[in-house]
C-alpha cells in the first residue's frame, strides 16, 4: 500500500512533489517538528505533544495554521488512510514559503504543515528492551535552545551516525564540564547505587522529552526516590542502572557506554518496571 501524507490541506502519496523550493523548512530548516506513537490506533500522550508543538512555535513566532480540532482530524485521518494501529506520526511546521532571506518575511506567509506516517511495530522494539542497547559519548556542538524541537538537527544527525558506526544504538551527548546532557534522540536517565532516579533538569541544554515527563509522573507516583540533576558519564558507568526515554523506544535500558558494561552489563530491573506502568498507561 502506497504511503498517504497530508501537506498543507491535501491527502498525497509520499513521494508527489509537494513542497515549494522556497520553503523556509528547506532553505534555514525554520521550522519545528512533534512525534506521536500510536499504539491500537491511539495516540500517546497526545495532550502534551500538542503542548509542546504550541511552546516551539511560539519560542520561533511561527502561528499553528489551524485550530487545535483541524489539526486533531488532519493527524487522525493521515493515519487512518495509512491503515496503521501501530504507528509513528510525525509532524512538521515550518514558518512557510518566502523568498530566500534570513530575517522573517516583511509580509507574513502561510505556515506549512506536513504530516506523514510509518509502521510502528512492538516486536523489534521489545526485543530491544530484552537485551539493553549500546551508547557512545559525543562532545555536545548543538546550539543553545535544545529546549525548542526544531528541525535542525544536524549535530544529532552526526551523533547519531557515529553511534551507528561504533555498533552502538544511540550517542550520549556530553558538555564542557563532562555532564550527560541527552541522546541524540532521547533523554538519558541512571538510577544510582543507593536506587535514585536521576535524569539532568529540564532546561534550553535538553528537550523536555514527553515520555520523560510521563515517567517523571510514574516514579512520583510509585514513591521512588527521584533527583532532577546532572550527572556525568562516569557516575553513569558506575550506576546500578540506565537508561533512555523517547516515544519511538519508550524505556530503554542501556547497558554499555563506550564498550564499558553499566553494572553487570544487563538491563536493570527499574527500568523494566517503568517500561511495564509506561505501556500499562499508568501515571499520577
């Protein structure tokens, strides 16, 4: 079956020529982006995506093209004429069309929305989650609003690429003082010795990850010992667990940084635990 995206008001296959060479998405990556799994045909944490696609646009004075109902059918459907239950949906806003210039266009334009949709399958993910995943460490080079999901996301897209060339599933990134900010694509979390919780404060050096709010509401909720800090990759090579938090992987735990084992280099048993309440739709 031929893959359907929604672009700017129309159903279309994946591969119609349909954005303008002068999108401002293109040419300055002006743009933000959201990312919902979709599991039964429903999708997750759907309130607090929609929040934070609001916050990014705003932090970038990018308007929403429609109401809140329109853009809640325009996903929907894209989804429905992809015939998926299990899915990822993906979202992008860009500022929209205008003639090639870095300040924002004297004139204001059309955002653009792009919605497409792909295969979601559990199996691979929750085989992944039996075994525990590898990741490396990379200097952190992004810029300094991480907070704001843009789609410029080139250092990710290098971090990434060196993960996956180092045989590894993901790239812990670290700053100038040797502290974990996040994965490329994920949120990094330890639990330490004495079993804390921890994972770095929600500020513009990291995107405040929805899975990882959701998480946050779950440990509260269970009463387990949680600190929002930073930690370094050393602390983390000495924790009893890790792992990483996104809405593509849910919980995954981590096992090795940098081929050294995180404890005894199998994946830990509170990440299990959270992983369970996450899929069991549990939180406060």
């Amino acid at each position: 079956m031929a893959r359907i995206a929604y672009v700017n008001g129309q159903y279309l296959p994946i591969d119609a020529p349909a954005i303008q060479i002068e999108d401002r998405g293109f040419q300055f990556a002006d743009g933000v982006y959201e990312v919902w799994l979709v599991r039964d045909g429903v999708f997750l944490d759907h309130p607090g995506h929609l929040a934070r696609l609001k916050r990014s646009l705003g932090e970038l004075r990018i308007e929403l093209p429609m109401s809140d109902a329109a853009l809640d059918v325009a996903l929907r459907e894209t989804l429905r004429r992809n015939r998926l239950g299990d899915a990822l949906v993906y979202l992008q806003v860009t500022r929209g069309v205008a003639r090639r210039d870095h300040a924002f266009p004297a004139k204001p334009v059309r955002p653009s929305i792009v919605i497409t949709v792909r295969p979601a399958p559990r199996a691979p993910v929750a085989a992944r989650a039996e075994t525990g995943i590898a990741v490396i460490t990379q200097d952190d080079i992004r810029w300094k609003r991480c907070d704001i999901k843009s789609i410029s996301l080139l250092p990710n897209v290098l971090a990434k690429q060196a993960a996956r060339e180092a045989g590894a599933f993901e790239a812990w990134l670290v700053n100038t003082a040797g502290e974990v900010t996040e994965g490329s694509s994920s949120n990094a979390w330890i639990v330490t010795g004495e079993g804390a919780l921890v994972t770095r404060p929600a500020g513009n050096d990291i995107l405040n990850g929805i899975t990882r709010q959701r998480i946050i509401r779950i440990a509260r909720a269970q009463g387990l010992r949680f600190e929002e800090r930073a930690f370094t990759v050393e602390e983390a090579l000495g924790a009893r667990e890790a792992f990483i938090s996104s809405a593509t992987s849910m919980v995954m735990p981590v096992v090795s940084i940098d081929g050294r084992p995180v404890a005894n280099g199998a994946p830990g048993s509170l990440a299990g635990a959270l992983r369970e309440s996450y899929e069991a739709g549990e939180e406060a």
